[in-house]
C-alpha cells in the first residue's frame, strides 16, 4: 500500500509540470490563434505562389488564335494563374512544338494546355510531358497520346456536317465540289472535311471534284486553289477549314472574279474574311467558338491543379453557321465580332 | 466495495469542471447565435450600403459619360448647320480629338444615309446593312442604342453604342444625326468596379440589353450568363438569397447601373472565423475550467478525502491511531490542525480515564482492605483473648498464627496478583479463625487440584466469598453449616466453587449482591472481588452465582490459566 502511495506520487509529480507545460502552450497558442483572427483582414487564404499553366498552340497571328488568347487570359486572371502562351511562327513546324512542351516541362508547368500541329508527331512529347507529372488539356486539335485529360474543342466532325448542310442549302442544281484542306497531319482537318464529305455523300446534286492539301497560309492556299479552279473550272463550290486557307479562297475567288458563280464555305471568322462574306466571295462561315475554347482549356487546367471534378473528358464548344444573311443579326454578330 | 461507492458519487472538482464548462458553453453559445445574428444583419445592412455607394460612384462617372456624349451631341448640332467646308473642318478636328466616336452619319427622314464623317476609314462601296441608323427615337433627350457591331467601314468592326438625335441641316431640313462610340473608356472604369470581394456592375439599357458586362464577351461567348433577374426591378436595392442587386438609373439616358455583390462569401467568411474564434475560446475555458477543477481538488477536494479517510480510521481505532497533517488551503489545514489536536486530546482523555479507574479501584480496594482490618481484627483478637482467659494457650497461639498469615498475605503490598497457593493459605487462615469464633457452628473441606496451585489469582478473592457463605449462609443456620472450596483445572480457566449449605439467596438478591458495593459490617464485597477479576483479566472471567433458598449457594469464580511472569503478556 505504501509503496503503491509513493509510485503514485512519484509519477503524479512527472505529470503535473508535463500537463501544465502543454496546457501553457494550448493557451497561448489558442490566444495568438484568436489574436491573429482578429487582426487578420478578410482577404482569403492568402495568395501561395502562383500556379503556372501553358499554353501551346499551333499558330500566334490568326484572329482565331487571338481569340483563344483573350478567352485563356481571361480565365488566367480569374483563376489567378500564371500563363505563359507560345506557338510556332507557322502551322506545320511541330518541332518547334516539341521544343516548346519540353521548355514548358522545364520551367515547371503544372498543367499544358495543346493544340497539336501534328497528331502523330506531337504525341510523344506530350506523353514525354505527361510522364514528368504534367497534366495535360487539349484545345481545337487533338494529339494522338493516352495521357490527356480533357479535350475541349469543336467538334469537329459535326462542324464539317454543318459546312456540307450550307452547301446543301444551295439552289444550284448541280454542286461540283471543290476541297481545299490544310496540313493533313493535323487531326482537325481532317475531321472537318470526314464530317463534311459524309454529310454530302448520297446527294445526288454533288460531285466532289477535287480535294487538295496547302499550307495553312494565305498565299499557299491562294495559289492551290487558283490551280485547283484552272484544272477544275467546273467546280462551283469550294469548302476550306480554317482561317488561313478561308483567306486563300476568298483571295483567289477575288483574283479570279468569281463570287457570283462560286459558292464559298469557309471556317472561321476575322475582319477580312468578314468583309469577304459581306461582299461575297465567301458565302458561308462555319464559325467556332475560340473564347470558349481558351477560356475553358485554363479553367480545366485550373480544375487538374486543384483537383476538382471536370465536367467531362470531352467538352464541345460551340459553332454557328453565319452567312451573308443572318451576319448581322444580334446573336450572330455576337459570335463572328470579338469585344475588346 | 467502498471505493466503488465512492467513485459513484460525482467528485466536487468534477462538479466544477462541468458547472464551468456548461456555463461557459451556454453563454458562448447564445452570445455566438446573437453576435451572429447581429452581424449577419450589420454586414448584409454594410454590404447593401458599400453596393449602393459603389453603384452611385458608377453612375455618376456614367452620367459624365454620357453627359459627355450628350455635349458632343450637342456641338454637332450647333456646327452640322454650317457651310460645306467648316462642316468637314469641325468633324475632322471633331473625329480626331474624339478618338471613341467612330461615325457620324446623317439620315433624311426616310432614313437615306447622306453624309458619313470618319476619321479616315474605308467606307463600304456597297452597304449591306446599317447599324447606325435608328428609328426616330419618340424619347427627347439622349438616347443612346444597345451595342452593335459597327457596319459601315471595310475590314472594321468595332462594337459601338449610337447616340443618335434630330437636328436641323444647313438649309434648315430634318435631319437624324448619328454617332458611333466605342464605349471602351467607360468600359475600362467598368471593369475597375469592385464590390466586395467578387462583385461587380455593369451597364444595361432600360429593356434589359446588355450594354457593358466586365464579362462581356464569356457572355457573348455563351460561357456566362447574367440573372435575368435585375432587368425587371425598378431602381433600389435588392437582397435575392446572398446577392444584392443594387440599381440605379441615369438621370441623362436610357442606362442603368446594375451592382451585383454577394452577401454569403462577406458573411459566411467572416462568421465562419467568429465560430472558429468561438471554438478555441471554448477549447481555452474547457481547459482552464479542468484546470481550475484540477486545482481545486488538490487544494480541497484531496484533503477533504484525507481528512475523512483519516477520521474514519480513527473511528475504528481510537487507541493506537496516528494522524498525519493534511496539507493544503488554509481552511483544509484549519480543520486538519482542528481534528489533529482532537485527536491528541481524545487519546489523552482516553487514557486519562483508564489510568483513573485503575488508581480509583486500587484506592478503593485499599481503603475496603483497610476497612475489614478493624472488625475482623477486634473480633478475632476479642476470641483469642477469650482464648486465654480460657487457658486454650495452644489454640490462641494457632489463631494468632493464623492472624498473622493472614495478614502477611492481605498486606503483601504492590503484588496483586498471588499464586493460588497463597490465596488458599489466606482462605484457610481465615477459615480456621471464623471456625473458632463460630465455636465449630460449621464445618468446612477444601478439594484442590495440585496442578492448580502455581497459578495466579487476584489476591483476596475467596475470602469475601466464603465471608458472605459465613455471614449470610450460615450463621442464620440451625443445623451445622459445611462450606465446600473446590478447585479445578479445565481446560483453560481455573474453577474454583465455594458451596455452603445455608439460607441461601433469592434470585434478586444473587443479582443484586453482584452490583452492591460493600457494606460497613462486610469486608470487601463480591461486587469488588468480580470487578477485579474483571480488570484482572478481562470481561470473559469473573463470578457465577447460583443459589436455591435453604438449600444453599455456589459460588463460581474462573480465572484464566497465568503463571508467575506470564502475566503481562496475555
């Protein structure tokens, strides 16, 4: 009994100052915890570093790319990311892309937003990327990899549907076709025309007379196209599926003086070829969504950063068709004019 | 079985810690539900007013705007009635000072375009459709069109408001004057507005059409959309679930200044912090309420334990207990000393009485030897002198022996415990004295067990006995008497039985002769001789008395089995 006394009191006598010592340091850590809650303003979680997001693209100069610009920027600002935005000088150099990812991976890029040039030669370069940790989001043209995360671009195919319906809304009896499609590495592409040819097949009206291939630059595809019309003066239509080549056409129909007798659709929307669908040489836009496409490609990023749920591996953005006749409607003026 | 009890009953610094607790809970929480609501209200009334005056900022810089587009209407209108050439020369110098007027175009009343002024851009050989031109707005004052994209230059689209007003021509015809503003300045100001945290305001018309958002083109791009909420309030300030829609009308036009802010991330943040303030402060009280409840069972709660386990053990055993000082608060050391000095006096007390009943019964028992001497002495010298008047030298000198024997035995002074021995020499002495002077009226045996002999016996302890057989057994007899002095060993006490066949006793009188003390007339009495052996050796030993009238009475006397020198230890 006495001794079981003393083991008690020996140990009680440990306790006691080691208890005390803990709730001491509760008080005061409970205090300074009130007192910093009291002075603290009502500012958030207080900024860590920020997170830094890129942006890899296909081309820097075309209004669309522009655009998708102004979208990213937009939502890098709301989200408060740092956002870096490059491109090669043209439309078909992936190694400079390449480069461009493997920098991006470099100086620490948590998530690339892509648009790939090249969908097969692209693709181990993101996959290289991916394997370093980085996140990928693919924007308006896909890349051939397993590791992206969400794909948010027009689709695609069903835009090419949308371009074939225009031509279809034509009164001509007979639609000799004429394709001028860029890069055909470019996944995009060639989704646009699978869609457009599709939706044409069965007419009887249509006769796809020729298809050819340019660089997506104006003047590339001014001159294919004034070769394909030499060869073919038959055709009376002529689809094309981006910005550049839709310039090329309108060029080329303009030269040829031919925008009574040629239907044009064309893809894409800046102030030229605007100009060209008001005076006629082109007849249909099939327009994307290029904001969306930007803003929502940052957000996603910004929803893999902090592991939010994305609404879908897939996500389609818009696409209106804009002819001369409803261009200046109010919806559609809304879609072919950017704000700035 | 007692500590289980006591675990039950709830401890006093348990009590504490609760009460503290509970307390303190219960006051935290109805000042968190008021403070709360308190400042729900302060801060939807703050964010109300912050929105409305971030709103009539807005309005007020838009009104200069607009005020400002109302005087450039103005100027035109005072110059568009000039000559050919200072017409061009004002819209020139007009267009470049102005540099977010796009346009300004001239319409007849059926709507022709006659004049368009540029500062220098393509005009469009073949118009599709224009923009610019409105119908005859019936509004006096400004009135200013929902954004459109500009339609009347090639290869550029701004989008523009137009302000648009009747003026009279340079031969005094109607005209409807038009400008295009790209509104980008007041746009810029727009997207500076902040309210609160996330909020914002933009600018619609007075039918609900999107002027300026700050996210203009997300909403033109479909990614945003706006409440349609606001576009059917009239002007004030709204609270719809946590969004305040502040609105307010341009006193100068057909605009109004839509403030959106949210309540919840103002409220929610900020109560979210008052709570967790709370928790902690709650945390702290708990801890200081344990601590207190600790404390005061070291400086109470523990001692009072103490005090009551020591209290207890005296209880059990007052004699042999010891009490250590409790320490702890003053009260607790004042009833410590309290019942410490108790304690001391109780046991003092204690053996103060014990130490007195023995020196009261010693005295006693000295006194009533004393007492007998006289009497007996007188009587019996009284005999032997008759003795010697009679010539019986012989029996004088056997009964002065057995006098002094007698006495030698009575009078061994400081031993009071005798071996059996003596004490039947002392009983015999005494016999052979009382048998002379009763003439032979009696006669008497002793039965002694050998073994017996060397055992002690309080001293004096038959001769009262066989003194009351005499004086009351047998001297009121007849017939001649006969006491019997047996003595037996049992197994563990000493028997010792003093039979006469006298009178004898009635019930009563057997009782009452065990509780009376002694008269003048006999010696020490069979109450002392009983409370002796009683002190001697405990209340399991002492006399038994049994008696029948005139047949006799038997005296019992057991004393326990001590030797010379064992005495002490049992």
């Amino acid at each position: 009994m006495g001794q079981n006394k003393t083991g008690r009191k020996r140990s009680a006598g440990l306790l006691i100052p080691l208890g005390g010592l803990l709730l001491i340091l509760c008080y005061v850590a409970g205090i300074r915890y009130i007192t910093a809650n009291l002075k603290g303003n009502d500012g958030g979680n207080g900024e860590t570093s920020k997170h830094y997001v890129a942006l890899v693209v296909k081309s820097t100069t075309s209004a669309f790319w522009k655009s998708v610009f102004s979208g990213a920027n937009a939502a890098g600002t709301e989200y408060n990311l740092t956002l870096t935005i490059e491109g090669p000088d043209n439309e078909e150099d992936y190694k400079t892309q390449n480069e461009q990812i493997a920098r991006a991976v470099e100086n620490g890029a948590e998530v690339i937003v892509f648009s790939a040039v090249d969908y097969e030669a692209n693709g181990a370069a993101i996959d290289a990327a991916a394997s370093q940790g980085v996140k990928i989001v693919v924007i308006d043209s896909d890349v051939n990899s397993s590791q992206v995360s969400s794909r948010i671009s027009t689709d695609n195919y069903r835009a090419g549907q949308m371009a074939a319906t225009a031509v279809l809304d034509s009164p001509e009896e007979s639609l000799r076709v004429g394709i001028v499609n860029f890069d055909k590495n470019s996944a995009n592409g060639q989704q646009r025309e699978a869609g457009f040819r599709d939706a044409l097949r069965g007419d009887h009206r249509v006769q796809i007379v020729d298809a050819i291939n340019v660089l997506s630059t104006t003047e590339d595809s001014k001159g294919g196209t004034m070769e394909m019309l030499k060869n073919h003066p038959e055709i009376n239509v002529i689809a094309t599926f981006n910005e550049w080549t839709s310039l090329g056409v309108g060029y080329a129909i303009q030269e040829l003086s031919l925008a009574e007798e040629t239907m044009v659709v064309a893809f894409d929307s800046n102030v030229v070829s605007v100009g060209m669908l008001e005076t006629g040489e082109v007849d249909a836009l099939i327009v994307q969504n290029p904001y969306a496409m930007g803003y929502l490609g940052v957000e996603c990023a910004y929803n893999l950063i902090n592991n939010l749920p994305l609404e879908s591996s897939q996500v389609d953005t818009a696409t209106t068709v804009i002819t001369r006749e409803n261009m200046f409607e109010e919806e559609c003026q809304k879609v072919l004019f950017t704000f700035d | 079985m007692r500590k289980g009890r006591l675990k039950q009953k709830i401890s006093l610094s348990a009590v504490m810690t609760w009460a503290v607790t509970v307390l303190v809970l219960t006051v935290l929480l109805s000042m968190l539900l008021f403070f709360i609501r308190m400042y729900q209200n302060s801060i939807e009334k703050n964010a109300m007013i912050a929105s409305e005056q971030a709103v009539v900022q807005v309005v007020n810089t838009v009104e200069n705007y607009t005020g400002d587009m109302a005087d450039a209407m103005e100027m035109i209108s005072r110059h568009i009635g000039r000559q050919e050439e200072a017409r061009n020369e004002f819209f020139q110098s007009f267009l470049e000072i102005r540099s977010d007027v796009v346009a300004v175009t001239t319409y007849d009343l059926e709507g022709r375009l006659l004049d368009c002024w540029s500062d220098g851009l393509k005009q469009k050989a073949k118009l599709r459709e224009n923009l610019s031109y409105m119908e005859t707005p019936e509004k006096k004052g400004l009135h200013i069109s929902k954004p459109h994209v500009e339609s009347l230059f090639e290869e550029y689209y701004p989008w523009v408001v137009t302000v648009s007003g009747n003026m009279r021509g340079q031969r005094g015809q109607e005209l409807q004057v038009s400008m295009d503003i790209r509104f980008s300045n007041i746009a810029d100001y727009v997207d500076e507005v902040g309210i609160g945290q996330h909020g914002y305001c933009f600018i619609q018309d007075t039918e609900g059409n999107l002027v300026y958002h700050p996210q203009q083109q997300l909403i033109y791009s479909g990614l945003k959309e706006e409440a349609g909420e606001p576009d059917s309030l009239a002007d004030g300030s709204y609270l719809r679930s946590n969004v305040i829609y502040t609105i307010r009308t341009l006193e100068n036009c057909n605009w109004r200044i839509v403030g959106v802010s949210y309540v919840d991330e103002l409220i929610t943040n900020r109560v979210e912090r008052m709570v967790r303030i709370c928790l902690v402060l709650l945390f702290l009280v708990l801890i200081t309420a344990m601590l207190l409840g600790t404390l005061f069972s070291w400086l109470f709660a523990r001692p009072a334990n103490q005090l009551t386990r020591a209290m207890g053990e005296f209880e059990k055993n007052a004699e042999n207990f010891r009490f250590v000082q409790v320490e702890g608060t003053g009260e607790i050391s004042a009833l410590s000393d309290s019942f410490g000095h108790m304690v001391v006096r109780i046991q003092e007390l204690m053996e103060q009485v014990r130490q007195e009943e023995v020196t009261l019964r010693k005295t006693e028992l000295n006194a009533l030897q004393a007492q007998i001497n006289p009497h007996f002495l007188y009587n019996t010298l009284d005999s032997i002198a008759w003795m010697c008047e009679e010539g019986r030298n012989e029996e004088a000198v056997e009964m002065v022996n057995a006098l002094a024997r007698l006495f030698r035995i009575s009078i061994s002074r400081g031993h009071e415990l005798i071996p059996l021995e003596k004490e039947l020499l002392h009983a015999r002495s005494y016999l052979k004295i009382q048998n002379y002077r009763y003439k032979n009226q009696f006669t008497y045996h002793f039965d002694v067990e050998e073994g017996c002999l060397p055992y002690l016996c309080s001293k004096i302890t038959l001769q009262p006995i066989i003194e009351n057989a005499i004086y009351h057994g047998i001297d009121r007899m007849v017939d001649e008497g006969r006491i019997d002095i047996r003595i037996r060993e049992e197994e563990d006490v000493i028997l010792m039985t003093v039979t006469d066949n006298g009178v004898g006793m009635s019930q009563e009188q057997c009782r009452e002769i065990l509780h009376r003390e002694a008269g003048d007339r006999t010696g020490i009495g069979i109450k002392n001789v009983n409370d002796r052996i009683r002190i001697y050796f405990g209340e399991a030993y002492g006399l038994l008395i049994t008696s029948e009238l005139d047949e006799g009475t038997c005296v019992e006397i057991r004393i326990p089995k001590v030797k010379e020198g064992d005495y002490g230890t049992k």
